[in-house]
C-alpha cells in the first residue's frame, strides 16, 4: 500500500489521536507518543496532504530530519 492509496486517511487519524488524548486526560494518564504523532499529523494536514494514509505521517518526519 502506497501512502497515495489510503487505508485509513490522515484525517481519521488525527480524530482518533485526539481522542485518545482527551480520554487519558479524563483518566489522568499521559500519552506522550500521542502528542508527537499528532504533531506530524497536523502537519501533514497543514500541507494538504490529509487524504493521504495516515502512515504519512512520515513525511512529516522525513521534513523535519537533518
């Protein structure tokens, strides 16, 4: 599967990342993880490429290596 060819888009993703943070903030757990994955999500989203699978989240990434 090619990132062009979703499995499940970025933008599904991102919802489900977000609630995942919003019920360990209810349970006062921390998900550190969830933060730095949203991050490259919102990224990807800011640069058009949200119908993207959400494995691009490597692009994100990918632009932020030396």
């Amino acid at each position: 599967m090619s990132a062009s060819a979703p499995g499940f888009p970025v933008e599904g993703g991102l919802k489900d990342v977000r609630l995942m943070q919003a019920l360990a903030q209810r349970a006062g757990a921390a998900l550190p993880a969830a933060a730095l994955v949203r991050g490259h999500l919102e990224a990807v989203l800011a640069d058009g490429k949200g119908g993207l699978d959400w494995g691009a989240l490597a692009l994100a990434v990918r632009s932020e290596a030396p």
